[in-house]
C-alpha cells in the first residue's frame, strides 16, 4: 500500500490552486469598463446575425476558409466569443462548424439533451459575468437521442438505469407540454420544448443571467438544428 506524504498533499493542493487560478484570473479581475470596450461587446440582435450568416455559409456549403493557427497567440490573453451555446452532446452537433465559427469565436457547453444543469447554469454565468457574452443560445437537434430516450422512459414508465433517471426528469417537463400540443411528430415536438424549456431555466434559475437579459445587455434564443440539412431554426 502507497502512502503520500503531507508535504506532496500540500504541493498538490498549491499546485492544484496554482492551475485554477491561472484559468480564471485573467478573466475574474476584469473591470466592468473593460468588458464594454472588449471586441465582443456588441448587441445580441448583432451576434445572432452573425451565428445566421454562419449558419447560411454552413449549410449552403461555403463556409469560409480558416486559418486556425492564426491569432493563436492572442487567444491566449483574453477570451472574447461572441456567444454561449448551451449544446447537446451529440457528436453530430459541433457548434463551431455549425455556426461557421473561428476558434474563440464562441463558449460551448455541451450535456445530453441541452439540459441547464447546475453546472451549465454555472457555466453560463460565468460566461455573462467574466467573458462579456451578448447572447446565450440554447440549441436542440433533430432526432436527439436524449430525448428520445427520456420520451420512452417518461411514456412507458420505464426507470433508467444509472444517473439517467435525472436527465428524464429534467426532460420531461417538455415532453408533458409537447404532448398537450397534440402534435404528429412527438418527437420533434418535445425536441422544440425542451428548447424553449432550456431558455426559461436560464433566467428563472439564474439572477446573474435574468439581470443582464433585463438590462439589454444579453440576449437568449433557441434553436434546433436539423441534421440532414445543416440548417438551425430559431424556435
């Protein structure tokens, strides 16, 4: 049995908060005059368009061509996306391509379902208060397997196994106002609500986020992107 000594815990621990401060602090000290003047400190009508026009270059097969070593070294400095897209984790789903975006150019947090856990609340807040974002985007997909599964789950009465029984219930919600709509596709109708119920939980659980919506600083869409053909919906 290996034992580690109370010298090598406390360098650990210093090392530990060594690496934490130095991925927050360049952001965290940063004073409200400073975010205003950032490049990324422009209306949330003007960042949807250009997520838009990304998305039109994208899906019409002419995204614009890249350098991604370009820039590489200012990037290391300050952080100035443009946006903060809550995705779901689908590996079908890549944000950046989506949107036709450059590296930087957008704060991704992705779960299964797009679902405003703790964490991405957190994430988000983070993203508003320390990075200046101007808008948030909660983007579904079609045929989300999340969904689909919480669907089965939730109509069957069938309980998941592992954690997956919160990913259903924090679906669910959706799927219950989808089904009121007596839709022809449930699925696609439950995708489009737990969208829009993404959306509500970012201000009605966040005073940070609801604030700055509030103020006109931040904007919050929803979107589902669908797969075959490249394109992203507002909903």
């Amino acid at each position: 049995m290996n034992f580690v000594s109370r010298r090598s815990v406390l360098a650990g621990a210093s090392a530990s908060a060594f690496v934490a401060a130095s991925c927050f602090a360049p952001n965290t000290v940063r004073a409200a005059d400073d975010i205003e003047k950032a490049p990324n400190a422009i209306p949330p009508s003007e960042a949807l368009e250009r997520l838009k026009t990304g998305n039109d270059h994208y899906a019409s097969g002419n995204p614009q061509e890249r350098d991604f070593s370009a820039s590489r070294a200012a990037r290391m400095k300050a952080l100035h996306p443009i946006a903060a897209i809550l995705a779901c984790a689908d590996n079908r789903v890549p944000p950046e391509i989506v949107f036709d975006q450059g590296p930087g150019d957008l704060f991704i947090v992705r779960d299964a379902g797009n679902v405003v856990s703790n964490y991405a609340l957190a994430s988000m807040e983070f993203a508003v208060m320390n990075l200046g974002v101007p808008l948030i985007v909660v983007l579904g997909h079609s045929g989300c397997g999340a969904v689909a599964a919480a669907l089965g789950a939730s109509t069957l009465r069938k309980e998941l196994p592992g954690h997956l029984p919160e990913l259903v219930k924090a679906i669910e919600p959706a799927i219950i106002t989808a089904h009121g709509r007596h839709p022809g596709d449930f699925l696609a109708a439950s995708i489009e609500e737990n969208v829009r119920l993404g959306k509500k939980r970012l201000k009605s659980q966040s005073d940070i986020i609801s604030g700055a919506v509030a103020a006109g600083k931040v904007g919050i869409k929803g979107g589902v992107y669908d797969i075959a053909t490249g394109r992203a919906t507002l909903v």
